[in-house]
C-alpha cells in the first residue's frame, strides 16, 4: 500500500514538473541582437569605469553609494547606456592644465631637437 502510494505521488509530481508552459520560439533579427550586444558591452563598460577606486573614492565624496550608482547605471536603458559611454570616452582621462603644459612642453622639445623652430635659444 505505501509503494503504491509513493509511486502515486512520484507520478503526480512527474506529471506537474513536466506540464509546464509551452516554449515559444522566434526569430531574432540581426538589429535586435546587435542592439542587445551593444547594450551588454555598455553596461559592461560603465561598470568598469564604475569598479575603479578612484571614481568609488569620488562617488563616497559626493556622497553616493557605489552600489547605488552601479544599480542605477544597470537601470538605464540601451540608449542612455550609448550616451553614457560616448560622455565617458571624451572626457579626459586624468587630464588637467599641468597635463597639457607637460604636452605643449615635449611637443615643443621634440620640434627643438629636429631643428624646426628655435624655441629654447635664450635658455
């Protein structure tokens, strides 16, 4: 009697996990796939840029929880995502008035050296 009723009851579950909706299949078109790699390669790179220590540091300064910038930064949608990263790719990456002299500097060294302008006479 109790084997019956254990197999009874194995059927009853086998017969509920197997009666699950039907899958529903369709074709993705090539946009919609792009769009969906674009979108996970965005997230994936503000994330980064979210992961360093020195934008954390920045973020606790302001007084933002990294972990709640990082789920806003997963709520946006694939579109704010691509303005995102196109704002983090111009801006200048520890760049600042020093970092420019410095460059205007050894440009202006190198064009010395080869003999193009007569910047450093005087010194």
């Amino acid at each position: 009697m109790l084997s019956r009723t254990l197999v009874l009851f194995q059927l009853l579950v086998f017969l509920a996990a197997t009666a699950a909706m039907p899958a529903r299949a369709a074709m993705v078109s090539t946009g919609e796939y792009l769009a969906a790699a674009r979108a996970e390669q965005s997230l994936g790179a503000a994330g980064a840029a979210l992961a360093r220590a020195d934008v954390r540091a920045q973020l606790t300064a302001l007084g933002v929880d990294p972990q709640d910038a990082r789920a806003r930064v997963a709520a946006l949608s694939p579109a704010e995502l691509a303005q995102l990263n196109t704002r983090l790719d111009e801006l200048p990456a520890g760049s600042s008035v020093l970092g420019l002299i410095g460059a205007v500097f050894v440009v202006l060294l190198i064009l010395e050296l080869v003999g193009v302008t007569d910047v450093f006479t005087g010194v």
